[in-house]
C-alpha cells in the first residue's frame, strides 16, 4: 500500500496535503515576523549606548538602521502583513528572550559592524540583512523559536530560507498583500500536488505490480517504507503527467531519496526508475507531450 494506515481515505489524506501547505505558508510568514522583530532590538542596543554614563565613540556613533530602514520599515508598517501576523497568533509563540540574545550575539559580527561603520545605502541594507538571516537560521536560538512552533522547519527549510532570501532582495513590493504570492498556485497545489497524491493512492496496486518485477533478488517486504513510496510517485509521475520529463522526475526522486530515505537509497531508487523508465518507454506507455519535455 502507498501507506501502512489502511484505515487512511482519500479525503483524509486531502486533507493532511492541504494542511501542510497551510502549515508551509505559515512556517515562511512566522519567520518573517521573527526576522523583524530580530532588527527591532537595534532600537534597544540604541538607548542602551545612549543611556550609558561613559559612552564609547562607537556608542555615540551608533545608529539603529537595521531597523529603521526602507526595508524592514515597509514590512513592519505593512497592514496586511500585521494581519497576517495576529491571524496566526505570532506573539504568543515567541520567547522575545531568545530574539533579544540573537540579536546581540549578532551585534558582533564583523558584517555588522561593517555594515555600522559605513554610510549606508539600499544595496548595504540588502547585504546586511540577507547577512542577518544567514546568521539567525544557523543560531540555536532561532531553531529553536521555530521547531518548538513548527515541526516543518526542517523538511520546508531550505524552501523557506530560499524565499526570504528573494524577500529581503525584493522589498519594498509594489503591494500590500506580496506575501500571498509565496502561497502555491493552483496548477502546482491542485493539479500537481493533490493529483499525484490521489493518484498515488487509486492505482496503489498497480504501481506495485509495474515496480516489483525490477527487485529481482530483493524482498519487497525488507524495502524501505519510504523508497517504495518514491518509487510509486516517481512510476505515477512517468505514466500521468506528461509536461514533466521522464529524467527530471527520475533526477527529483533520486534527490528526495538522498534527503530523507536510507544511504544507500540514491542508488537503489536511480537503478529501479532507470530499468522501469526503459521498460515502459519501450512498452509504449510514457507519453510526453509540451516543449522541452521530449527526452532525447
């Protein structure tokens, strides 16, 4: 079965899609929130030096342009985004301690203090604040806020992190709801995702009986639970959907299999999918169709 719960029905599993899409979309906006929230503590670093009785000629050099910037400025006073913000009840999900150490362990890096040093214009306050997140999504305290909110960060970080980067480069957007964009299209939740899902899911036994003549000596029952999950997408992707080449699926699933199956599963699952990519090509049951998608 594509699943050891039997019990598990299409919707349910509809469903489960859908929320982690939600869940997904949600991850990207709380880790807006705590980045600006991170810059915040400038102001607090600001009249700390202020207020000291000795000040240093760097403290009364200091500036809290981290925050008080055009970027983080249009994120922090951007409605729409504050709605989105108490939607989903941020506040209560962050130790601001955590947020607060962050940012002063920050404070001494060499980036940074660069960054204070120098006039600074739009391009410095890109290069700074992309540094910043490099900084916070490596630091314990950063994980830590996140994975005790969400137990996704590690399997949607690299996509998250990916798009804050594009984020930071792209703001100030030319609307309020930007943001939103980052939600997945139709064609790629509804037509891809929930399709190959469901799919998955009708012609289970089929895929299983096209998969299995390729174990030869292998016992189907000793192959990892996961491989044999990626190999009834990976034969559902060759046979149902036509726009995607038979080598970018392949390509895709002997990558997802590095990520999140056994060691030796890159090689098992590339051995599999290149014999049964072979037999139904020449069966004549891949059908490809659309531009670039013929493979040579």
């Amino acid at each position: 079965m594509m699943n050891r719960d039997q019990d598990l029905k299409p919707q349910d599993v509809k469903k489960l899609y859908w929320d982690s899409i939600d869940k997904s979309f949600e991850l990207l906006l709380f880790n807006l929130y705590l980045f600006i929230n991170i810059t915040k503590y400038s102001l607090d670093d600001f009249d700390k030096r202020k207020n000291k009785y000795l000040p240093s000629e760097q403290d009364k050099a200091f500036s809290p342009k981290l925050y008080q910037n055009e970027l983080i400025q249009y994120l922090d006073n951007n409605r729409k985004l504050k709605l989105a913000f108490r939607k989903y009840n941020f506040e209560a999900k962050v130790d601001f301690d955590l947020l607060k150490k962050l940012y002063y362990d920050y404070a001494k890096e060499p980036g940074y203090l660069k960054f204070l040093a120098e006039d600074s214009e739009y391009d410095s306050f890109v290069e700074v604040l992309l540094d910043l997140y490099r900084y916070a999504k490596k630091a314990e305290s950063y994980v830590e806020v996140v994975e005790d909110n969400y137990i996704n960060w590690e399997d949607d970080k690299s996509v998250i992190i990916g798009t804050m980067k594009k984020i930071i480069k792209e703001v100030p957007a030319k609307t309020d709801d930007f943001f939103l964009a980052y939600y997945p299209d139709d064609e790629t939740a509804n037509v891809f995702g929930e399709k190959l899902l469901l799919t998955c899911m009708e012609e289970d036994d089929e895929l299983f009986k096209i998969i299995s003549p390729t174990f030869e000596n292998w016992d189907s029952e000793r192959i990892a639970v996961l491989d044999m999950i990626l190999l009834k997408m990976a034969v559902c992707e060759f046979l149902h959907f036509e726009t995607i080449p038979t080598k970018v699926t392949l390509n895709e699933y002997v990558d997802l299999s590095k990520v999140y199956s056994t060691p030796k599963s890159k090689e098992f699952i590339n051995g599999v999918l290149d014999r049964i990519a072979n037999d139904l090509a020449e069966a004549g049951k891949i059908s490809k169709s659309g531009r670039g998608v013929i493979d040579e």
